[in-house]
C-alpha cells in the first residue's frame, strides 16, 4: 500500500468517527494557540519597548551624579564643548502636586533648557516651549503632557494654552502640550510637567545641583567615542586624579536596549515554554484516543491483514491518523491563536507580532507531537496476531 492510500484510508476513518476525532485535536489546537497568542504577545511588547526606547533617541547618553550632588549647571557648559556632543539638556526632577480647579494630581517636574526638546526627539501639539529668556528670568511657565491634562482637564483635548496651574501652591502658566510618546521603562513620559531648570532650581529642589544630564550624540555609531569623550571631560572639570573613580555614571541607550530586548526574549520564551506544556498534555490525549482506536478497530485489523496487508502497511495508516490529527489541531490553534492574541494585544492597548519561526515551529512541533505520541499505538496496531483479530468480538 502506497502512502497516498494509507492518508486516504486516514482521511476516511478519522472522518468516521468526528467527534472523537475533533475531541483528540482539541489538546493540540489549545496548545498551539496558547503558543502561538503568547509568543505574538511577548514579540508584540518587546517591539513597543524598543520603540519606545528608540523614540528617545538611539543615540542618547545619560549622566547621572554618583552619590553626592555632583552634577551642576557648570558640567553642562563644559559638555557642550564636546566635539561628539550635539545637545546636552540638564534635568532637575522632582514630584510635586499639581492643582487646577478641584482636580489635583501628583505629577514628575522636568527643569530643563530650550535643548530638552532636541535631546529627547519631542515636539509640542500645542503652543510653544519656554525662551532662553523665560529661563534666565526665571519664569513660572510650564509645558505639559496629554496623560496631565487629561488628569486635570479631563480630556487630552482640552485646550489649556493660557490657562494657569498650581506647582506646589505656585502658580504657572501653560505654554505649551507636548505629542505623546508613552512609557519608557517605568517612566510614563506623557505624565509630565517641564519648566526652565532656573525656575525648578528656585522653586522645587533648592539647590544648583542636576538629577541628570542628558548628552545627545552626533550619531548612533559615535556613541562608544562620545561616552569616552563625556567622561574625560567631566573628569577633568572636577578634577579627578587618575587614581580616584568617577563621580559620576554614564548610561548608553543602545545599552538599555540591548538589555530590554534581552530581557523581553527571555520572557517571550518562557511563556512560549509554559504554553508548550499544553501541547505535551495533547500529545498524550492523541496516545490515549489512538490506543482506544486500536482496540475499537482490532476486527478491522485482523481483516486487513488476512487480506494481505503487511505490519508496516498498519503502522503507517495508525501514525499518519495520528500526524494528520496534530497537524489539523496546529493549522486551527494558529488561526485561534493568532486572532486571539490580536484580541487580547487590543485589549491591552498593545500590539502582537506574529513571527513566521514561530508558526513554522508550532507545525513542525505538532507534526512531531503526533508521530512521538502516535508510535506505541501504531506499533500496537501492527503487531496484532490477524488470527486473534479476527476472533476479537
């Protein structure tokens, strides 16, 4: 016998018997659904986050001081000399409340420069950012995110340009709205305030001191020789000796993402890892209803091989029933799983990523799951004596 009769024969026995047969795919289409909706989910998070991430800037350094105040308004004139330093923005944060009418909210302060919009890769939707003279007049004027008005106004549409806010009881007045950009991290950057760093320094932190200063490189490839050069230079403006470490620390946003991007495989993995589990407990599900077949099918058996039909004729038809199962259960696992990890990216206000490895391999895997688990009865089937087939009542 031919294969294309044995995946005839196949075709016609599990199309017999159609619910048992949709009940023994049914391990399989929950497992590779389950795969298939949780690797699109985690692939889906990983590209938001190295979005995101990009969306700051691939070529974005960050200094931080080490642990005193050791980062001042005078670093950042001394970094701008840098030959691989495009634009440097100091930052002093703090968190204060803000007050509008009777709405209130606890919302991070950015004091920045007029750079911080460069820097960043941030542009406004509304009005305007803070002059170089707001900031050396120490103005009260603030630039704010959608997730801010929304709290305070309650819309992200509210035309709030003009209108005055309260900072820790003192007044401001908003200049401008910047577009959304979402979180980064465990920063949501839509859910804040900035104001010129002189205002923040008088009002907020009482001090000179900088939580950050963020450097944008010339390029993505002079990040390594721009880190380099920061470092030298801050070094000598606070006059390290070459035994002394640094006071400061610089982080690499190719850095961050490289390790967000390897955090977010490993976590893309284990729940495909979990969601695999399933197609094991289906494995064994297809073993079971196939051994149940056998014995159902052993007259049948014992008939086919009085008629001539070898041991490996039986082997072949039993594990190709088994292998057509899973791969029909992997072909509507995909289409459930892919649908549903739209569905649930959506909810989620996310986006899924379904990959063509992982499909491939759910099919693969499937194909394997029926031949692994459909050997013991096929071999069972085969190895039936014809004459005690026949006998079987």
């Amino acid at each position: 016998m031919n294969i294309a009769e044995s995946i005839r024969i196949a075709l016609r026995a599990l199309w017999v018997n159609k619910i048992r047969s949709g009940l023994t795919m049914l391990g399989i289409i929950i497992g590779v659904g389950a795969v298939i909706a949780m690797v699109g989910i985690g692939n889906g998070a990983s590209k938001s986050i190295t979005d995101q991430i990009q969306g700051l800037g691939s070529n974005l350094l960050t200094v931080y001081p080490g642990q005193s105040d050791s980062l001042t308004s005078k670093d950042v004139s001394v970094l701008e000399q840098g030959q691989y330093v495009q634009a440097v923005a100091p930052i002093a944060s703090s968190n204060a409340q803000v007050v509008f009418g009777s709405s209130n909210a606890f919302v991070n302060i950015y004091g920045t420069t007029g750079s911080y919009l460069d820097v960043r890769n941030t542009s406004l939707s509304r009005g305007r950012f803070f002059t170089q003279e707001e900031l050396a007049d120490y103005k009260r004027v603030a630039v704010v995110g959608p997730t801010v008005v929304e709290n305070l106004f309650g819309s992200a549409d509210t035309n709030i340009i003009g209108k005055s806010i309260k900072v820790n009881n003192v007044p401001f007045q908003v200049i401008g709205i910047t577009e959304s950009q979402g979180s980064s991290g465990f920063m949501n950057n839509d859910d804040l305030i900035i104001i010129p760093i002189t205002t923040a320094q008088l009002r907020l932190t009482g001090d000179k001191s900088v939580r950050q200063i963020l450097v944008k490189a010339v390029s993505e490839d002079s990040m390594d020789i721009a880190q380099m050069e920061i470092t030298s230079l801050l070094r000598n403006a606070h006059k390290l000796s070459a035994a002394q470490e640094d006071d400061f620390a610089i982080s690499n946003q190719a850095d961050i993402l490289e390790t967000m991007e390897g955090v977010t495989q490993t976590l893309t993995m284990l729940l495909g890892g979990i969601a695999a589990i399933s197609l094991v407990v289906g494995g064994i599900g297809i073993m079971n209803i196939m051994l149940v077949s056998v014995t159902e099918r052993t007259r049948e058996i014992g008939i086919r091989k009085a008629i001539g039909a070898r041991e490996i004729d039986i082997l072949y038809q039993f594990l190709i029933e088994a292998v057509i199962l899973s791969v029909m259960g992997g072909a509507i696992g995909i289409l459930i799983g892919g649908g549903g990890s739209i569905i649930i990216a959506k909810l989620i206000g996310m986006t899924s990523v379904i990959s063509l490895s992982s499909v491939i391999i759910a099919v693969t895997f499937s194909a394997l799951i029926g031949i692994v688990f459909g050997v013991f009865p096929a071999k069972k089937a085969s190895s039936l004596n014809p004459i005690d087939a026949l006998r079987y009542e």
